[in-house]
C-alpha cells in the first residue's frame, strides 16, 4: 500500500469544491457524471451544470432523482463534449477520467480546453488505487494501473493550454446503505459486472464487510482523493 495519502485530511467532496472551485453562479460541464450526485451538489451551491455521461443506466438513475434546480443531464462522452467554443465556466471529472479510453484521454484534455472559457477551471478528482474502497472493488475491477495512467495524463494538461493551480489529497469516504445498493452503484457503472458479481458472490459480499467501518446505519468505505486543477490560459 502506497503511502502518497497517509496523513492526509478528512474532507467532504462538498467542501473541497466550495473552496477550489467557488461554482455560484458559474456554469459547469460535469463530465461522467453518473447518478448525478456531483451535479446536484454543483446546483445546490448556485451553479448552472449540465451532466455529461455516456451510460444508459447512470442516466436513468441521474434523471429519476428529484430535480434540485438548473440541472440536465445529457448523453455523450468525453472526447466529443456537446458543447459550444469557450461556453463554460468550468468542466469536472469527478471519479471519471480513469474512466475514459485510454486512447481518448488526450482528445478529452483537448475538448475541456475548446469549451472553457479563458481563465476557467478544469478540475480533476481522481481516487487514488489503495484504501478501503479500492480494496473492495479490486475483485471487480482492479483499476490500479488504468488510474495510473489516467494520472500521467493529468499530468500533461499543462501541455494543452493550461496552467497548474494547485494539486492536493484528501481522504473522503463512501457511504453504502447495504451490499444492493453497492451492487447497483458498481453496476449501473458498468453493466458487464453483473457477471462478476454473479461469479464472486461470496468474495464481494466477505470484502464487502471486512473493509467497512460501520456507523450511522450504514457502511462506510475511506477513499483516498487526488485533486488536480487547472486554469485555462
């Protein structure tokens, strides 16, 4: 296990935003979005934010939930944004860039540098491959060396028109109500894990309650967070 993020310090997702994105009032691309949750929290905090994913299923769990203010969300993918020249004030990767196809990560970099404005804000929230959480996705989906390379990637985003504001970790946490709603998390994700889960049924469910800390009623999974942002020149 890495030591990159020991020490590290407790923060919300919603806190680390407020303080380096200050989102009232601007609008934001949220790309892989998913369920939508990083959407809702923008909106919540006054900004105009259209999510961006390419999964039916994420889509549909995104457009079920109740409507917070001035959220859509639309299909469509990284390397391809639907979006006018130097419209948006700022574009999120929140826990989907490691998602994109490799061979895309440039193409992507490329699009959030089309669509943001001058001075806006590119910002990268990628979980870093140790600690709990990783631990019990690993049976499903060891991700340790795509986020790898998904990182030397943010780490030439210099080289495509943007300057370097700041990077930092911080340890948040997941919370899972139970082993279903972490099994249709993973798998709206992904629909190809329902195959996994089928075969390592026993495997997950026992990963399942050895990483967890379990208070509140829930399950609770530390995930240790690597922020990157940018500013577009």
């Amino acid at each position: 296990m890495t030591l990159e993020w020991q020490g590290s310090p407790k923060r919300s997702h919603a806190d680390i935003i407020k303080e380096m994105l200050e989102p009232k009032g601007a609008k934001v691309i949220d790309v892989g979005c998913g369920a939508g949750k990083m959407t809702r929290l923008l909106t919540e905090m006054g900004a105009t934010v259209i999510g961006i994913d390419p999964g039916e299923r994420q889509l549909v769990r995104a457009r079920a939930a109740s409507v917070i203010g001035n959220e859509t969300f639309i299909e469509g993918v990284a390397e391809d944004l639907p979006f006018e020249d130097q419209s948006t004030d700022i574009a999120l990767f929140f826990n989907s860039f490691h998602h994109i196809p490799e061979d895309s990560f440039q193409a992507s970099i490329l699009e959030a540098h089309r669509v943001l404005r001058p001075g806006g804000k590119l910002y990268f929230a990628e979980p870093i491959a140790d600690g709990p959480q990783f631990e019990l996705n690993r049976l499903i989906n060891d991700e340790t060396e795509i986020r790898a390379l998904a990182y030397e990637s943010i780490l030439s985003v210099p080289d495509f028109g943007f300057k370097t504001v700041s990077e930092f970790t911080y340890i948040a946490e997941n919370r899972h109500k139970d082993f279903a709603s972490f099994k249709t998390s993973s798998t709206s994700i992904n629909p190809a894990r329902d195959a996994i889960f089928e075969k390592y049924d026993i495997e997950i469910r026992e990963r399942f309650e050895r990483f967890s800390d379990k208070n509140g009623g829930g399950y609770v999974f530390s995930l240790p967070i690597r922020g990157n942002l940018f500013e577009r020149v």
